[in-house]
C-alpha cells in the first residue's frame, strides 16, 4: 500500500483526487497508476483503470488473474466491473468510500451474487494514510477556492 500512496501523490500535481493503484504478481508489480481524471480530460482517468489498461498491456493479456490490485481508495462500480472483467482475483483498498464504493462499503458488486465473477476484498489497510492524503487534498482545494 505504500507503493500505491506514492502513486497517489502524483495525482496532486495535476490537480487529481490522490488515488493510486498497483497490480501484483507473486509480490511483482506489474503496474503502477494513479489518477488522470483532470490531467487527461477523461472521466474514465481512475487508478484502477490507468493500472489494469497498463498491466494488460505489459502482460499482454486481457486476464489479469492470480493478480491483486492495492488501490488507495475503495473502488467505485466502474472500476469494480473492470476489475471483475479482468478476472483480478483481490482487491485491497486503503480508505473506504461511504458514497460510492463498490466493495463493500456503499454497495458490494465484488461479491454480488447475481455475477459469475467475485473478487476478494480486503479494506483498511493503512486506512489513516491513505484518509488523510484525501482529506488534506479537499481542505487545500477548498482553501485554494476561496
């Protein structure tokens, strides 16, 4: 998860929410992303799909399985289809997301009955870390609007 902190603090020089993500492989990493939202115009830029686009690219695979994502912030439904479609086998997340996460916290697509794929989750690692680098994001921003 640290490594995924790092990620996230690039996404503050483009004005992006600090998220990060990593992909491992037997404690490899496979790739490592952050936020682009801002940065690229594309409300598609989340961490977890910089990350899974990039390590499929590396492994050239559209499967990433065996695999697990380290994500700062718990994934949203968007990011949680992908990485259910992708077939990343477990998810760790640092902060929970009461508003939209999708792993367990606001809903819970990760092991919804209804799909033929599930991931395993694992929530709160470094859970402090990782709330406090989003809520200093906010008070600055909020700071830098007044």
């Amino acid at each position: 998860m640290s490594e995924a902190i790092k990620e996230a603090k690039k996404s503050i020089l483009s004005g992006d929410i600090p998220v990060g993500a990593l992909i491992v492989l037997e404690n490899n990493i496979i790739s490592a992303s952050f936020n682009t939202r801002e940065a690229d115009k594309n409300p598609l830029g989340h961490a977890e799909i910089n990350a899974i686009k990039l390590a499929s690219q590396n492994i050239s695979s559209k499967y990433l399985r065996n695999m697990t994502l380290y994500v700062t912030l718990e994934p949203c439904p968007m990011c949680t289809g992908a990485i259910l479609e992708s077939g990343i086998r477990r998810v760790v997340f640092g902060a929970y997301d009461p508003k939209g996460g999708a792993c367990g916290t606001f809903m819970n697509l990760a092991d919804y009955p209804g799909f033929s794929k599930r991931a395993i989750v694992k929530g709160g690692v470094m859970e402090k870390e990782c709330r406090e680098m989003l809520h200093n994001f906010f008070v600055n921003l909020r700071k830098s609007k007044k």
